[in-house]
C-alpha cells in the first residue's frame, strides 16, 4: 500500500533541496515528463535493466550507450528517504553508481512503494546483502570554497529529477 504522506513529505524535502521532483500515476505519465525533461538533451544514457527503466520510451537518436558520453541519464533508483529527499543508488546487479554521477542531469525512476520514512528504516529494511557500494543523493552536486562561494554541478550532476511512479 502507498503511503500519500510519506510521499508528500519526499516531495517536499526533495524540492528543498533543489531537486525536480515529479508524481505521476502511469507509465503514460512517466513518459510524458520524461519528454518534457529531456525534449533537448541529445546524448540519453538508460540502462534499460529494470522493468521501469524497460518502460521508458525516448527517441532512439537520443540515446547513446554509454554513460560517460551522455549529458543525461535516466535510471531506477533503489529507493527515497522521506526525511531528507534524498535518492538511493547502490551498486547491487552489477550496477554501476558512476551513472547518476557524471551526466549533467540525472532523472531518477523511484517506485513510491521504495519510500522509507528515514535513514535507519532503509537500513533496517536492506536485509543481509549489503551492496558494496550505497550513494545518497540530497539534490544537485554542491560545493563550495573557502569563501564560501557556492558552485552546483562540480561532484555530481547540475540538476537532478525524480518521476516517483
């Protein structure tokens, strides 16, 4: 069963983090945002592993097929952790964490039933097979200097976009 609250509560904390993120109720949806998105963006990496990532429809001549050529990628995120908005990728399947890292912008997938309230329900809820890598992702990449003059995009993607489904 979904839980709508846990769901705004995500969305609210992703946005406040300067994330993009979007609610939809059908692939159709989906795919529609995931137009939108991206109707500029070129050089689309998807890994095309899960059945989510399976239901993505772009145009072919977008689509490269590897992730250090794309300006963006589209990929299923493990799961949402409702108190901080961030996304969950890990390196389980063989997956590589490099995909949600190095295209400028990421379009996360997040099932809304892969919503954990916090940090320990995640981890509590894993079960025995930790995967070798875990990345946390709480919006775009930021950093800043000594001077404290912030700079998005320099670790990470510039903009990050999640389609809870």
């Amino acid at each position: 069963m979904i839980n709508k609250e846990l769901i705004r509560i995500f969305m609210e904390n992703a946005s406040k983090v300067a994330a993009e993120p979007f609610w939809v109720t059908n692939l159709s949806e989906m795919n529609q945002i995931l137009a939108k998105i991206l109707e500029n963006d070129t050089a689309i990496y998807c890994p095309n592993t899960t059945e989510l990532e399976k239901s993505v429809q772009l145009d072919p001549k977008q689509l490269v097929d590897t992730f250090m050529h794309a300006t963006a990628t589209v990929e299923e995120v493990v799961a949402g952790i409702a108190e901080t908005g961030s996304i969950v990728v890990t390196s389980a399947n063989n997956r590589a964490v490099q995909v949600s890292l190095l295209p400028a912008r990421h379009v996360a997938i997040l099932s809304a039933s892969n919503i954990f309230e916090t940090l320990d329900d995640f981890f509590n809820g894993i079960g025995d097979t930790i995967p070798s890598n875990i990345t946390f992702i709480t919006g775009p990449s930021r950093t800043a200097d000594i001077e404290l003059t912030l700079t998005i995009g320099v670790h990470g993607p510039e903009k990050l976009f999640i389609i809870l489904v």
